[in-house]
C-alpha cells in the first residue's frame, strides 16, 4: 500500500469537472437514500457472537470445580490452569508465564501502566510516577484506545512510521538508544490495527535486540489478531518472548490477548504474557486489585474451545463470515476508485479492519461527508495521537458489524464520497 | 462489646497455675489431633455456592438480548439496567446512579483511588497525585484490603476507633475538619467486617454533614453486606446518597457492592452508586480501561435473582446456612470464656466475620499457638492499618467456609489458646 499523491497536473479541467459533476451526482443520490449506516469500529457481527452461543449454557449445572478448584469461589489470580495452556500456543508464550484475567485486554494494559507508575518495574531505577517524564513510541497509523491510554497517564507520544514490516526500525532504534524517557512502544503485531500489517521477523529480532538507554522499556505487544486469519494462510509471527530473552532483555516484553473477537466481545478472557520476573511484578500488584479473575467464565471458554484444534475450526467459521466482507471492502474500492490516483487501502490477511489513505488534507472532509450520507466512520485522526493525523490522510474501515450488503452499500457510498472531495480538491474547491 | 482487661489482681496464682496447667494440658490434646482448619477469610462454603449452582447454565442458548442490548457484544459500560433496578433498593442508590461492573468491588474501589490520584474530582482543586499528602480516616478494626489499597496509593491511615454505632464521630469530625489533607474515610456500614457493628442513623447524618477542610472529601462505603443478614431482623442503615445530598455534599459519597457473597464470590456482579457528578466522573475515566463489564454475566444474575424478592429467599438460604456456624462460635467461646475476663466478642447481626478481643499483647501469641494446633487464622494485627495492632489485642474470625464440624473444633480449639496464652500472661508467663 503506497499512499495516493495528487497529481494535480494529469487530468485536463473539464475532465475533472465532469468527473466532479458525476460524484456529486452520485452524492446527492446517495444523500437522498437515507442511510443509516456504521463502519466504526472492530465489533463483531451478530452471526459471529452466534458462533459462540454454546457458552451462554456452559459449563452446565454441576460443572463447576477443575483440577480441584472450585472456579466458583475467590482466589485464583493466575486464572484456570487448562485455558493458560490453551492459549499458550496462539499467544506463544509458555503457559507458566501466561496469566488469563477478565473480558478486556485493555484493562490489563491499562493495569500494567497503573502498575508501572506506582511499582518499580524488574529492571527500573524508579517507577514511572517518579520520572520527571515518559514517553511511548507510537507506530502510526495506530490504534486509538492506545492513544488513548498514554494521554491518561501523561505519556508523551511519539509518531514512528509504519512500513510492510512494521514500524520503521531505524526510526525506533534510533530514538530508544537516544532518550531513557522513552519506556514503552505500542505494537500490534500481527493484522495490526488499522492496516493488517505483519511485522516480520526481522522486525521483531531487532525490537527483542535492540540497545534502549531505558533500563525498564518494555514493548507493548498486544497480539488482539493472533489467530484471526481472513485467507488459508496461518500467519506466524516470531516469538518476541524468546527473542527477547535469547537477546538479553528477558524483561522487555509484555504480550496480551483476548478473546474478545474470538468468543463474545463483551464477554471473554484476556491474557497477559511476560517474563517470570514482570509476571510477579504484575500478579503482586493486581492482588490489591481483585482476589480473581472470572474463573467461571474461563471455564465456560475451555468447555467450548476445548483445545488448539477447537481454537482453530471455531475461528475457521469467523473467518466464513468475515472474509465476504473484506472482499467486498477491497471489490469496491477497486472497481470504483482504482486507477483514480485517488486512494489506495490495505489488503490484509487478518484482522479486523481496512486503512483506506486519500489525498493528503481530505480523509476529515471525506469522513465528514459519508456522516451527511448516513455512514458513520471512525472519526478521521483516529488513527494517530490525541486524534490528530498530521497529514488529514487515513481512514478506518471497519467491516465486521454491519451485514454484507450494508457493508457494500457504505463502502460505495465511501468511495464516492472520496471521490467527490478529492475532484473537489483537485478543482480547488471545497477546501475547509 | 468490651474489651477484656487482664485484671492481674483478682485469682490467686495457685488457681491461675491451675487453669493454666489444664490448658496446657487442653493444648497438648488439641496439637496431638493434628488438625487443619481454616477460619481466615471471609469465603463462602461450597454449600452456599451450590445455591447458586443455576447461574452455571443461564443465560441459556438463545438468550443473550436484553431490553433491544446484545449482551454479548462491546459496550454498556454502565451495565444492564434491569440489574441496576434490581439492586437499587439494596444498595440504596437510584438506578440512573448506579452502574454494574464486573466480579470484584475491591476493583472498583481500587479504580476510584486510580482515578482521584490521576483526574480532579467533582469538586476538587487538583488532582491527588499533585496534593503533597493524602490522608485516609481507618475505623479500627477494618478490612485488610481497604488498608492495602492504601498503601498502594501511598495514602496516610489514621486510625479512628469503633464505637456500637460506627466510627467515633467526635474524632471522624475533628480531623475531618482540620487537615484537608484528609480526603477519605473507609466504612462498611452494615454488619461491618470484622466487627458486625451497624452505623447509625446518626453516625451516618453527621457523616454526610461534617464540614471538611477537603472540597473533595469521599467517604468509601463499603457496603459489602447490605443483604446478608443473619437474623429475622432485616438491619436497615440510613441512605448515606440522600443524606449527603441534603445536607448540601453530594458529591461526597462512594457507594459500592458486590453479589460476591450472594452468589458466586469469583463470579459475582460489582456495583458503583454516588452522585451525577461522580458517576459521569467514574465513567469517563473507566472509559479509558474497558469497553464495558461482561454483560452476559449480569444477565445470568438478573435471570438467576429475578427481582427484590428472589434476592431476599436467596439471602434466606445463605442464612440457614450460615446462622449455625455463628451460633457455634458464640456457644463455644461463651462455655469456654465466658467470665474467664480473657475475651469479649461480637455478636453480629449479619456479614462475614466475628471479632475476638483478647487480653492487650496476647493477639498475636493467641493467632502463633492456634497455627502451631493446625487452626489457621487471619494474622493478628490484619485488622489496623499495616498490620500493626498497636494493642495487639484484636483476631478476626471468619467462619462461613468450613463445615459446621470444622468450625466447632476450630472455636473449640481457639478457646483453649486464648485460655492457654491469657492465664501465661497472667503468671507472668510467655510473653515473648
């Protein structure tokens, strides 16, 4: 995906004003349809939670001790032993390190910053709170709950380029030899959201490797995708758990999933995966939080998903749903706005979501347009820190929640909503 | 409730070295048992569980939309309004004010202090990280965990004693008045652990009136027991929310509870109840950690409990259950102490737990032989901030777990180390 550039000197005007004429014609139409329609954000449709409908019966009258404990009493702060195992594969990281928690995984990032501020981490000279300043790398585009987390704690973020292969390494090993203020980087590394990178190999060995003036950096590595796949393609990602630890920095990284967009998005079990030593960190510091985690819902999940192989069928069906959706994302823009030079979109593998980049200065105009044809996007911005995308380019497409034929009616809409800002724009006109 | 004190004038010591021998002798019987019992903590017994066991296959195959909300997806994050309705009257707190959350209220209590600490409260100057000192009124005895989220937020405990009508007010109203570094008190108002006290309606008005130096004065109320009452008299407390409000602080009152002791204590329901003001506050900042609690789980409880009524029959069984275990307690420690002057207790009404005070400087010694007989307790000193006791007088009992069996040799043999370590201390004897 290269991000389209107005070449405002290739069409000759009346061309563009017919092409202009002929989008806005297409736009009034579609004002006059009255849609109602939402592609904002990564939830899974009604069909998808269906998938799922065994658990609102589990783990059934009279299951309710495993391995001796009984899920329905307190205690149990590393969650259900079975399900640890389960996931530890998917999430590779070993089950000893792999601690399963409540319905969010963003809770537990959330935790580990609060931990971060009032407990000196594994490595640290002093805890966060302490520090006259910290700052997190932010591969942009991003996700926004991310961004979101730094502003809450008052982390500095700083914007590091995506590239196929993920953030840009020179970049990052740059700026993390350079600042010990700099303490964290948020990674999504597999299908990343917004535009279903994967990081390679080679990105990952030199995250795991690389010098940081920071004694205590640790690499948020929220692998939310780990077995989300959209082709018949397995996507491996390294293991950055071990790489860290053959590279020397055993500490250096935090792994969290969920099962929020494999079993019910309000309902599941997150996971967090670290070292030995930031496992005790985390558990000495959650047990003043809660006595437990949900345990009878992670038993109710390992009833249902039983094993890797229950795992991978069950998101196999996901996958039946979700990839007439993405094809449909990528049938459209095609037919509608290939060879415009104005737009280009991710094509992932995984994943929840499309990156679709117009012109620079339009995606805000674009967003704001489809919200008058009643299609409502994730807000343009989303993508990069405190909402600001510095060149008005990227947009989120989220396909999942509506059915197939509402997501092909937005995204025709969409595309010629980008079609009209961008003759607008190539016209001069419409700027606002 | 009393406190004993040693009068060391009063039997003569040939009598003293009497019972001493024969509880010494008691005590050779009881370690030669070799028993291991458990009256730490305040958990519920598999058979209250089992009450509950219904939860285990609700919502049930098909029933996941509530009132137009798929309770399987994102979002909600005030949680499912009939449920809110359902415990409205309980915890005295108007639904629209009151949220559900997710199974542990200690979480909610933990999240309120990470809040306050990182964003200025209604009616606050500054944020609690940026005052200089934050202080906490304890009442003594309290619960172990309020003091460790104290801790936690580097918050000063200062101590306030019990009274039969709650915290003293006299001194709760003095340093309330003069430090506005004192920003919170701790309470569970209704059968309050450990000692079964019920505030009263006075303690409760002159709490929500009591001028302080803090603008943004909270008072924590635990109510953690509001059902659970352990006699046909079902112990009303004041509506601390209303009270507040008329006398001008609205703002001032933090409500939370929990289904942890009504159904299952892992997998329970939390709540929050306070002003507008503070809910809009609290949601905004658990905005940032989560997309909402899992829904589904609250739909099971309100499927499970129906309405006040169920709640009050469920209550009801957890009462048959657990009146005899309190009756056994109060029988053995009354056949074997009572007029001994080595202890007073209380005799709570409701809740979780049963404060044994001992004679000053034998707490401790008293909770060391009972580990040593195979009987474990709750750490002395768990009861005062940081563990300490400064009396070392005070041992919490918690006898809902255990069987009725295993809570009758436990008191049995508790008795024989309070009599062991008293007439000791009396002959001037064990100190150690």
């Amino acid at each position: 995906m290269t991000s389209p550039a107005l070449d405002e000197s290739a069409p000759d005007t009346s061309t563009l004003v017919e092409q202009r004429d002929r989008a806005a014609a297409d736009y009034a139409t579609l004002v006059g349809r009255g849609l109602k329609l939402d592609l904002t954000r990564g939830k899974p449709s009604s069909a998808q939670l269906d998938l799922s409908n065994d658990l609102l019966a589990l783990p059934g009258a009279g299951h309710a001790v495993v391995d001796g404990t009984d899920t329905r009493n307190y205690g149990g702060l590393l969650g259900l032993t079975g399900l640890r195992e389960l996931f530890s594969a998917a999430l590779q990281v070993p089950t000893a390190q792999l601690l399963a928690a409540d319905n969010a995984s963003l809770a537990v990032m959330h935790d580990c910053l609060v931990h971060a501020q009032l407990s000196v981490l594994p490595g640290a000279q002093r805890r966060w709170a302490d520090e006259p300043k910290v700052k997190f790398l932010c591969p942009v585009p991003g996700y926004d709950r991310h961004f979101a987390l730094c502003e809450r704690f008052g982390i500095e973020m700083i914007q590091v380029p995506m590239t196929e292969d993920g953030p840009d390494m020179d970049v990052v090993e740059r700026l993390v030899a350079a600042d010990p203020a700099v303490k964290g980087i948020w990674c999504v590394p597999k299908y990343s959201n917004p535009d279903g990178v994967v990081y390679s190999d080679e990105t990952a060995r030199r995250l795991a490797a690389m010098p940081t003036a920071a004694p205590d950096f640790r690499i948020f590595w929220d692998n939310a995708y780990a077995v989300h796949h959209l082709t018949d393609e397995e996507v491996r990602i390294a293991d950055l758990l071990a790489l860290c630890a053959e590279h020397g920095n055993p500490d250096r990284a935090f792994v969290f999933g969920s099962t929020s967009k494999i079993t019910f998005a309000g309902s599941g079990v997150s996971f967090f995966g670290s070292s030995e030593a930031n496992v005790a960190w985390y558990l000495k510091n959650t047990a003043m939080r809660t006595i437990g985690p949900d345990k009878v819902n992670q038993l109710r999940h390992l009833m249902f998903l039983r094993d890797e192989d229950g795992l991978r069928e069950h998101m196999r069906r996901h996958r039946e749903l979700l990839r007439p959706k993405f094809d449909a994302v990528d049938r459209i823009l095609t037919e509608q706005l290939d060879g415009t030079g104005l737009a280009s979109w991710s094509k992932p593998r995984g994943g929840y979501f499309v990156s679709l980049d117009v012109p620079a200065g339009c995606a805000k105009e674009v967003v704001r347009r489809a919200a008058e044809a009643g299609i409502a996007l994730t807000p343009a911005g989303a993508t990069h820190p405190h909402g600001q995308d510095p060149e008005d380019r990227t947009i989120r497409i989220g396909p999942t929640f509506p059915d197939l034929a509402d997501v092909e009616l937005a995204m025709a809409g969409l595309a010629t909503c980008v079609r009209l800002v961008g003759y607008e724009r190539l016209l001069g006109e419409g700027a606002r």
